[in-house]
C-alpha cells in the first residue's frame, strides 16, 4: 500500500477526534492536544518527505541476504497474497479506531484516538525511511517469470522498498496501542484479550502474506513486527503519569496464541499457481516430490507416502 494513501488514512482518522480535554480523561494518562497533534503531523510530513528520496539504481540485485533463510523466499509471487494482506492491514488499522470510540466519541475518545494516530504516524515515518535509505530489493525482483518481471517493472522504486515490512510494523503496532489504550481504558478482561488476540491474529497474518506475496523477505516482517510492537506500545506508555499499563499474563498468552493462529491460518490458505522457474520449485513443486509406493505388510499389502518438502 502507497505511503501516500497510508498518510491520508491516518490524517482522516485524527481529524475525526476532537480536541483532547487537559483534564486526565485517559485513566493514569495525559494528553498535550498541540504538542501530540505537532508530533503526528510532522511525522507524517516526513514520512512523505523520505518517500522523494530516488532509488539508486533500479537494476540492483543483493547477492546475500540478511539471513540465509531469507534465500528461501527469492523469487516469490502472488498477487493474491498481495490483495489479502492489504485487506488485512486496512482491517488492523480500521479495528482499534472502532472499537476505541463506539457509536459516539466523547473527550477521552479523542485522546485516543490521538495517541492512536500518533503510534500510526511514527511508525509509517521509520518505516518509510528505512526503506528509502536500505533499499533493499523485494523477493520477486528475482524471479526470472516474464510476468513477473513485467509487474516489477510496473512497480518502478517501489521494488526495492523491502527492508522492512510497513505491513507488518504498521498492523502489529495498531495492535498494540489499540489493546494498550483499551486495557488501560478498560476493566473487562475478556474484551482485553480479545483486542490482543485478534489483534495480533490479523497482524501475523498480513505479515505472513506480505512473505507469500514475495514483498518480503522473513527478516523484514520479523524486524517490522518488533518495531511496530516497540513504537505501539511506547507512544501510549510515554503518555503515562506514574506506572504505564502492562498486559496481564492472560493477555500475553492471548497476543502469543493470536500470533500463531495468524501464521498458521495465512500459511494454509490456498494462493494461485505459478508455474516453476529455474531453481525455484515452488510448494505446488515441492509437493509433486512426494511418492506413494506399495509396501508388505502383515496379512496383505499396504501403501507408504515418502519424498520431501
């Protein structure tokens, strides 16, 4: 998803709070309206500003990668992946903001949601100029399919935007402020650790996807997961008059339990085929490794699956 189209949702999203209250209206919290509001906006004007930085050379290729497991995901593509992450990030990005303000939003609504913006915001802006200044190349900038690399063409700077995953930092962290201001906001145990658990439910899934889609390499969701975390939960926690809100140890094993069910669900769900390259066999591939085979056994015969994957 372009920064420009991310900025514009994050700006809509604070223009509907209003002016944050100077009373405490966030328990055990404090809101400066001008101050967050000027933290917000010039991280949004330099996440624009990193977005003009050129790319250096459009051809380049990394002949290593951060980590060898990375090697494993080169050449990789599906724009069917690509589609459901976005919707994924939309959905992550569009759930803390409904569930934070309800059919009305009153004072201490629009302080979080200003909060919210603001974790939005920051992290769109680190992620943006990382990106710019890395350059890294997306996985299927190595692919050697004539279709993909008509699309990457089509894709002009933005195929060496991989290091690191704006997906993943931008869902992990709505994640985390969204659960961080409703558990501090909130007494019920039950609704923290639904924010929690689908929160992260959604976020491993776009990060899963953006992998699967070839935009990314594991180390990049990896690194964008805890920068998103690290900036979600600290703009709120920064806000804090005296000790911030910690999630209870329920509500840890609720994000760890949501994690996992999101890498698993997105992992198991079914993309387009692709036809196999050179050096790329691809799971469809992999699969047709896999051999049956008859084999004796005690009063008849019966049948073995072997192979690889």
């Amino acid at each position: 998803m372009r920064p420009r189209v991310l900025v514009a949702l994050v700006a809509v999203a604070s223009l509907a709070a209003p002016a944050a209250a100077d009373s405490d209206v966030i328990p055990g919290h404090s809101v400066d309206a001008p101050v967050d509001g000027a933290i917000q906006a010039i991280a949004l004007g330099g996440t624009l500003g990193f977005s003009l930085i050129p790319v250096r050379d459009s051809d380049a290729r990394w002949n290593d990668e951060l980590f060898e497991v990375d090697l494993r995901v080169r050449t990789q593509f599906s724009r069917r992946a690509a589609h459901i992450s976005d919707a994924l990030l939309v959905s992550s990005m569009a759930a803390p903001a409904i569930y934070l303000t309800g059919s009305t939003i009153d004072d201490a609504d629009g302080d979080r949601l200003l909060l919210y913006g603001q974790s939005m915001a920051v992290n769109m802006l680190l992620a943006q100029a990382t990106k710019r200044l890395v350059q890294r190349p997306r996985p299927y900038m190595y692919s050697k399919d004539p279709a993909v690399q008509r699309y990457a063409k089509s894709e002009g700077d933005d195929g060496h935007m991989s290091f690191y995953s704006g997906h993943a930092s931008l869902s992990f962290g709505a994640a985390t402020t969204g659960a961080y201001l409703l558990g501090a906001s909130s007494t019920s145990g039950a609704a923290r650790g639904v924010a929690w658990g689908l929160g992260m439910a959604a976020a491993a899934g776009a990060a899963t996807f953006r992998v699967r889609a070839g935009k990314h390499f594991y180390s990049d969701v990896v690194v964008g997961a805890v920068v998103g975390i690290t900036v979600g939960y600290l703009v709120p926690a920064l806000h804090a008059d005296g000790e911030p809100y910690t999630p209870s140890g329920q509500e840890i094993a609720a994000a760890g339990a949501g994690i996992l069910g999101g890498m698993l669900v997105a992992n198991l769900i079914p993309l387009e085929k692709r036809a196999k390259e050179d050096g790329d066999p691809g799971a469809l591939a992999m699969l047709s490794r896999l051999t049956i085979g008859p084999v004796p056994v005690e009063n008849g015969i019966g049948f073995a699956v072997g192979g690889a994957m």
